[in-house]
C-alpha cells in the first residue's frame, strides 16, 4: 500500500520513511529465500520460493527513480543508500528468476 506522510517532512524523514518499504520486501526475501532451500523437499517449498520471486520484484519495482515510487524519494535522499538497495534487489530478482523458475 501507499504510504503518505502528515505534516511537515524534509527530505531526510521522507528518504528513511520510503527505503522502509523495499528494506522489507528485502529482508523478506532473504527470509523467504532461507526457508525455501530447507524446504525445497516439500511442497510448502514452493511457496517459500514463490515469496522469494515476488518479493524480490516488488522490492526492484518500487527502488526504480521514477515519478511516485518510493525510489525516486530515496535517490534524492541519498544516491548511496539508493544504489546499495538497487542493486541488492536486483541481483536478488535475477537470482530468483535462476534458482526458483516457475515455468
């Protein structure tokens, strides 16, 4: 969902509050990721594997700079920070696209 922020912001509190979103998604992913391989040997495997893919994409998505999606309030914010989480996702979103193909 969206997030809207109340009041007065710099863009310091509306970069940290916009990286929180694909952090998450991030940190789901590893999580996700973790317990698929455990469980590759079971049917819920695939549903670890599932959250992997669409986490990961999710978190790609909403780093890119465009427009409304949180990556552009996070390139202003601190290109740095940005590049580190892009990247992340998106070595995780092609990783994902490798190990878990859902074809």
């Amino acid at each position: 969902g969206a997030v809207m922020i109340g009041g007065m912001a710099d863009r310091n509190t509306i970069g940290k509050t916009s990286i929180a979103g694909p952090l998450t998604n991030i940190t789901l992913t590893l999580l996700f990721l973790a317990f698929a391989q455990v469980l590759s040997d079971f049917d819920i495997g695939f549903a670890f594997a599932f959250g992997v893919l669409i986490n990961s994409f999710i978190a790609l998505f909403n780093l890119l700079p465009f427009g409304i999606l949180d990556g552009f309030k996070v390139f202003l914010w601190n290109k740095i920070i940005w590049a580190v989480a892009f990247s992340a996702s998106l070595m995780l979103t092609i990783c994902s696209y490798v190990v878990f193909p859902m074809t």
